[in-house]
C-alpha cells in the first residue's frame, strides 16, 4: 500500500467519493458495464468508478469476471474481494482486504481525500 494510500484511511464512504479506506479495506462503488469489448477501468461518474468488463450480463456471470480482473489489478486473489451489493446489478460496492496495488483514478482519489483531511 503506498504511503497516500495510508494517510488517506478512514471509516466509510464520503458522499462525493467511490472509494475510501476501512482499516487496511478498501471500499469502491462501482458502475458496471458487461458486454464490452475489452475489460478496463474507466473514468469516475458521480460517486461511481466505470468498470467495463467484456462478460455478458448472465446470472452474475459479468460481476464474477469483473472480480477475477479487479483481483488482478489490485495484486490480491478473488478470496480478498467481497460483493457487498449488486452482484446481479450494475451498482455495485467492493471491499477489497489489503490491496497491493491502486490503479492511478484510485490512487488519485485517496490522495485527494487526504489533503482534504489535512486541511481539517
């Protein structure tokens, strides 16, 4: 976990943020989109990160897939990553236990959040 990542934990989600820290979890509201040509992690909308994932959106199917490629992106196995809702939906929340490493939108974003506590 980076050294921001670190300064930027807190308990619970800001209401203008997709993501903030829970002790060493790392809790991100996501807005799926199955059945795209390639997996990616897009930009934020609102209090949502956009994750294309190119599964259809069957039986949970996308959400499984959209599991097995965040696992890979954050350096952890899927055991670590936990659907707290919208595993058949396209809003989402993840809490992701211990994550080695933050693609650069998250990275940004917990950065951010911690200047502003800083400023508290």
């Amino acid at each position: 976990m980076t050294k921001a990542c670190r300064r930027a934990a807190h308990n619970g989600l800001p209401t203008d943020s997709f993501c903030a820290w829970d002790g060493e979890t790392l809790v991100l509201n996501i807005l799926g989109k199955p059945g795209a040509n390639r997996d990616a992690i897009g930009k934020v909308k609102g209090n949502q990160l956009n994750v294309s994932v190119t599964a259809s959106p069957v039986a949970g199917r996308a959400t499984d897939h959209m599991v097995r490629f965040l696992a890979k992106e954050f350096g952890v196995t899927v055991n670590n990553i936990v659907v707290v809702f919208g595993r058949f939906n396209v809003n989402k929340q993840l809490r992701i236990t211990s994550p080695k490493k933050l693609p650069a939108v998250i990275d940004k974003q917990l950065s951010q959040l911690n200047l502003g506590m800083d400023l508290e």
